[in-house]
C-alpha cells in the first residue's frame, strides 16, 4: 500500500459526544427532505465492498448479514456496495444485469428495513467497469499477447543494428524482442504496451478501435436505466450512479478521456454521457424514487480533472435533477501500484487510492475531514446556481464535533461514514442515545481495506477476533474472522 512521502502518525483526536438533548437539537439528527430524498436523520453509510456475494452475483445470507447489521445503527441512509449492471461474470461482487437477481436483492431489502425499524433509506450504487487483466508474466506477453508489427521490427532492427529483424520468422522477433530485457523494453514496445506488460491489460474509455468500446455510449443507457428498474422491484428507495474512481463513468468525465466521438475530450464532450445515463435512468423510473450518484471532487492524478471540472460536473447533474451528489476523492489505476506477476493492478493503492481512503500514515494535514473542502466547493457552486441538490461528504468523518460542524458550517448536507460505521455500525445511535463514550472508534489503519485489496471477506480488525465461538457467529472462509460486528448489549 502506497503511503505519502512526508510519513507523521496522526492520533485519532480526542472528542466530545453530545449528550441525547445535544444530539436531538442538532443538525445531523434533523431529517432532510429534497425532492424524493427524505431521510429521518443526514447520516450516510456509503458503499463498501464486503466480498460475500457468490461468484454469480448474488445476494447470500452474508450480504444480507452485512447490510442489516448496519441499519441496526439506524442512519439516515446506507448505500449498498458498487454493483454491476451487466450480466458478466464479475467474481463474488453483487450484480444487478439480469431479472433473476431481484430475488435476492428482494431478501436485502426487506432485511435492512427490518433492522433500522424503517429509519433507514437503503440505496444500491449501480456501476459499470471495463476489463482489468492481470499481469502477465513477460514470456508469455511477448509469446502470446504482444501483437507484433512492423513498428517491433524496425525499432529492433534499430536498436541491435541488425536489419534481419525487419523480416526475421516472427517466433524469432518474439523471442529476441523478450530477451532484450526490461532495459530495453521502453524503446521497443509502445507505452500501452508496456503498461500491459508491466500492470496488466486493462481497457479504457478512449479505445476507440475496439468495438465495444466505441459503443458504450450506445450501451450504457440502456444498462443503467435496466438496473435502476430492477432496483425499484426489488424495494431499494433508490439508486445511486457510480460516477467515482477508477470505473467506467468516472473515466468518461475524466479529463484523461480523448474520444473523439464526440463523448471525450471537451468539458461538455465528457458529461455527455453522464447527463444521457441520468436521462435514462429519469425516464424508467420516473419521480418518486431517488437517483443520484458519487463522483470525484477531484481525480488526484497527472492530467485528471480537478475540482474546477468536478464543480461543473456536479452544477450538471444537479440542473439534471439529481436527488444528492456524493463526493469522493482519487482511486484511479492512473497511479496504482505495480502489482505482483499474476495480480491485477488495484485502484485504491497509489497516491490517488490514498486520498480515496486516507490512513493514519498521512502528511501534515492527517486523514480526517480529508475531503470536506471539494463537498464544500461543489455545494456553493450549486448553492449559487440556485439549487438545493443535498451534497454528501465522506473521507476521514469520525465524531459528532466534526460531522455537525461541517453541516453548520455549510461544507456538506450530508455526512457519510465508511470505515467508522464499518468500525462500529451502532455509531450512530450511540450518538443520538448521548452514549457516544460507547463508540469503537476506528485506527484508519486500513485493516479493512487490504482484505478488500486481496478480495477477501472485509471485516474490522477491532471485532473480528471476538466472541468466535458464540452460537450465532458466521465466520470467514478461513474460520478465523466473524463476519459482522457483536451485537450492542445495551
Ligand atoms: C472495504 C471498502 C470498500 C469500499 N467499496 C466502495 C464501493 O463499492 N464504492 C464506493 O464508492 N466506495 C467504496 N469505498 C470507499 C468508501 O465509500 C469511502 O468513500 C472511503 O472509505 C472514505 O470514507 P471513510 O474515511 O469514512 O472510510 C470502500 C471503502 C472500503 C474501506
Ligand atoms: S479495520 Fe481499521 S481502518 Fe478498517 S474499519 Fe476497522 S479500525 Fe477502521
């Protein structure tokens, strides 16, 4: 995991929680209504992969496990994880592409309404992804996946000043073309093709050439629009467009984006899409229920749009009539970590997955309210447009003198909790209940995000170990972890 070169442990701060009165008068425990989004209380559990569908998508008793426990800490809204809206084998990440998932979804639904006693609004994240190989060993990309061309030939020819190689058997080319080594390999191979050989194929947005590609805009309307009906059968109060990190609508807003179809390159030729899947989605499922999306207050890499296009992005969709607009911050591929021979590249491990979900291991400014001042820029520019569109803030939000502070203050609407309601899910009604000095509090070490790195069952370093042997304990696929947090005996 990528850590920031100017390296200061940062304490978790020490706080004071309200009492009950302090709590019931304040701002986060006051419902908020906009359009079809009404929430009895402007706390927010934002997406986070647990790794528990099975490997067709589907909800399993641990999902609903997982969801349910945490509207047991009743906040305002909770956001199930990133899922797909295609009908592609994805591995163990919940999916939404086909009718044959309501069913399940259905069974989640209707568990976390039970379990927050209705307090809660449940949303789904709707994502799309391109393809992400892994990294290949070097032989095998230049025997097999390399496609070689006359550009190979005369690069090698050049460089071993041997002409043979501009009409060498092309087994020999591949051969010679490897064993010229990793010194040699910038000069021979062009830069996307060393990126596939050293982090692994992966496609992007502005792939023109490959059919596909070219056709997502096409496509994905459709798509989006398929799986927020699907939602609405399945009792979801609404859905949320996955427009952040490293996925494929945040790559069309991105600034890296280069089509020249007319959905690339422009700020207007970026939103384009964006603004057509919300059209989409708008007209199937029709007012009444909630449609709004997560986005980027600022991408964090080289050449990636920055909260100057973010706030025009979002003063977009809000003229688009979206319900909220969810800010995050960085988790691209652009700056990951080179991964292992065998491993696909991992968004959330570079610069930008840093300030995604900021650890302790920080520089000067620290982890906490990270991400507060792009919410802050994106609210007033669509304060001053004239619009009341709800703004969630997430990044390093942890005590009750932060989150109400931010919400006087006029940074955000909303305040979104991941890892802390992951560290304690009884949170935030330990707050509301003035019993905050009862809150496990989370490290921001991100225990929790190097399972989800290595795709494994996400849990919390804090509660994981405890009471394995309770009778009602479902454990990790290695026995050693519970799967959810022990209940709060009050
Ligand atoms: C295990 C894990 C899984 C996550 N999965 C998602 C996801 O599916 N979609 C998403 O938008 N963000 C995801 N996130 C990011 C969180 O929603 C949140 O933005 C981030 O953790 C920063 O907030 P925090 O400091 O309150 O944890 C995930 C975070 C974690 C720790
Ligand atoms: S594992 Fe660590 S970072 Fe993750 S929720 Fe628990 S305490 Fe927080």
């Amino acid at each position: 995991m990528w850590t920031p070169p100017q390296k200061h442990k940062h304490p978790i701060p020490a706080t004071r929680w309200p009492s009950a009165d302090e709590a019931a008068d304040s701002l986060l425990f006051a419902p908020l209504e906009h359009g079809a989004l009404q929430l009895a209380q402007r706390s927010w559990v934002p997406a986070m992969v647990p790794w528990r569908a099975t490997e067709d998508g589907q909800v399993t008793d641990d999902v609903v496990d997982w969801y349910a426990r945490f509207a047991a800490g009743r906040p305002g809204a909770l956001v199930v994880e990133a899922t797909g809206v295609r009908d592609v084998p994805s591995g163990p990440l919940l999916r939404i592409g086909d009718d044959r998932f309501i069913p399940g979804l259905q069974r989640l639904t209707a568990a976390v309404r039970a379990a927050s006693a209705g307090h809660t609004r449940l949303f789904i994240q709707l994502i799309d992804f391109l393809a992400v190989k892994r990294r290949p060993p070097a032989d095998k990309f230049f025997a097999r996946f390399l496609a070689v061309d006359a550009g190979h030939r005369a690069r090698l020819a050049a460089l071993q000043h041997q002409p043979r190689w501009l009409d060498a058997p092309e087994p020999e080319l591949r051969a010679a073309l490897h064993h010229a080594g990793p010194e040699s390999w910038p000069a021979l191979l062009t830069p996307r093709e060393l990126r596939d050989l050293e982090y692994g194929y992966r496609e992007s947005v502005s792939d023109l050439e490959l059919p596909h590609i070219a056709e997502l805009p096409r496509a994905l309307p459709g798509l989006f629009a398929a799986a927020a009906a699907r939602a609405q059968a399945a009792g979801f109060d609404g859905v949320e467009l996955h427009y952040a990190h490293a996925y494929t609508m945040a790559s069309f807003l991105s600034r890296t984006n280069t089509r020249s179809d007319g959905y690339g390159a422009s700020l207007a030729g970026r939103l384009r899409l964006p603004l057509e899947v919300i059209a989409a989605v708008r007209e199937r499922i029709g007012a009444g229920f909630v449609l709004g999306c997560r986005m980027l207050g600022d991408e964090v890499i080289a050449g990636g749009s920055d909260l100057a296009d973010a706030v025009e992005f979002a003063r977009a969709f809000a003229r688009a009539g979206l319900e909220f607009i969810s800010v995050s911050k960085g988790g691209k591929f652009d700056d990951a970590l080179q991964p292992k021979v065998g491993e696909a590249v991992y968004p959330y491990t570079g610069p930008s997955g840093y300030e995604c979900m900021p650890t302790v291991i920080s520089d000067q400014r620290g982890p906490f309210a990270r991400n507060l001042p792009q919410a802050a820029a994106i609210r007033a520019a669509i304060r001053a447009d004239g619009l009341l569109t709800p703004v969630v803030a997430a990044g390093g939000l942890n005590s009750f003198e932060q989150a109400e502070g931010a919400l006087q203050a006029g940074q955000a609407d909303i305040i979104a909790a991941a890892r802390q309601s992951l560290a304690d899910p009884d949170w935030w009604h330990k707050l509301r209940l003035g019993r905050g000095d009862e809150i496990r509090r989370c490290k921001y070490t991100n225990y929790c995000e190097a399972l989800d790195t290595r795709h494994k069952q996400v849990t919390c370093q804090l509660w994981d170990r405890q009471g394995l042997d309770a009778p009602d304990v479902t454990l990790s696929h290695d026995g050693r972890r519970r799967l959810v947090a022990p209940r709060w005996r009050r």
